[in-house]
C-alpha cells in the first residue's frame, strides 16, 4: 500500500467525519472559486498575482483542487506536470480556521493521485524553512528534504526542497 493510502485509509477511518461539522469534498477549481481561493491566499499572507489562479485554473485543471466543507472553499493546492515524470506542488493554502483539520492533508492525497495518474513518478515542493506544519505534513505523506534554496522567497527566507517518489 502506498504511504498516502495509509494515511488516506486513516482518513476514511474518521479524522475528517470527527473533527470536521460537514464532510470534506476536494474538487477540481473552477472559474467560480477564484475570488475564495484569492481570499485564502490573503488570509495566509501568499500574495500571489490573481493571473497565477486563472493560469492554474485554465491549464493545470487536472491538478488544481480545492477543498470544500459546507459549501465553503476551506483550502486549494496548485499542482502541474512539471517534466513529463514529475508533478510539482506549487502552492497549498488552508484557510487558517480549516488548519490542523485534515484539509491540506486530503488536497495533498488527492493532488498526488492526479500526478500518479499523469504518468509522474515523483512530486517536489518547496517549503518555508519555518513552516514547521507543513514540514510534519509533507513528512508524513513521504516528502524527503532534498535540498535547500537560500533567499528563496521574497522576504529572503530560505526554502526546502522535498521530493515524493510515486
């Protein structure tokens, strides 16, 4: 079994039925979760260019998802095949009140599955070195550090690079 078959196996087990009001839905992002998806990336000091969602949502439809709970986008990672063996994560974003929920770790599962069904062999990211969440996470579902970017984002922290083979 694969390790994010594990761990969505314990996912079906109950983490997102208990600790979640509603059922969790991950979906492909459509035109219509723009502005929810913009809102996110707000709320977790992304600031990414609004072009970037629409380029993601027109040409990496495969690999954009979001996470709905109750009818509300809680979260969304932008995914792409990046080489014709590799899926790249390029950004995953829960809403903060989602976060620790099991949200990001369903986009993740789900996001995977979509690269394994492209014919990708492996995924790779790039995390803040501070983000200490979404190191546990990624470690979790298999990421290993391969490397480190210095003065990778715009406020000079560094990033870790991790890579998942499928």
């Amino acid at each position: 079994m694969w390790p994010e078959e594990q761990t969505y196996s314990r996912l079906i087990d109950g983490m997102d039925t208990c600790m979640l009001k509603e059922p969790l839905m991950v979906r492909r992002l459509q035109p219509t979760d723009l502005k929810a998806a913009l809102d996110i990336d707000r709320e977790v000091l992304g600031g990414y260019d609004p072009a970037i969602f629409s380029a993601f949502c027109q040409y990496h439809s495969t690999s954009t998802l979001v996470a709905e709970v109750g009818g509300r986008i809680a979260g969304f990672v932008l995914g792409f095949k990046h080489t014709p063996f590799e899926g790249r994560i390029f950004w995953l974003a829960v809403r903060p009140s989602f976060q620790g929920l099991g949200v990001g770790l369903r986009l993740m599962l789900e996001v995977l599955r979509a690269f394994r069904q492209m014919g990708a062999l492996s995924a790779t990211l790039e995390v803040r070195v501070s983000n200490k969440k979404a190191h546990s996470l990624y470690a979790a579902l298999g990421f290993r550090m391969i490397g480190v970017c210095p003065a990778y984002y715009s406020d000079g922290e560094a990033a870790i690079i991790m890579r998942l083979r499928l």
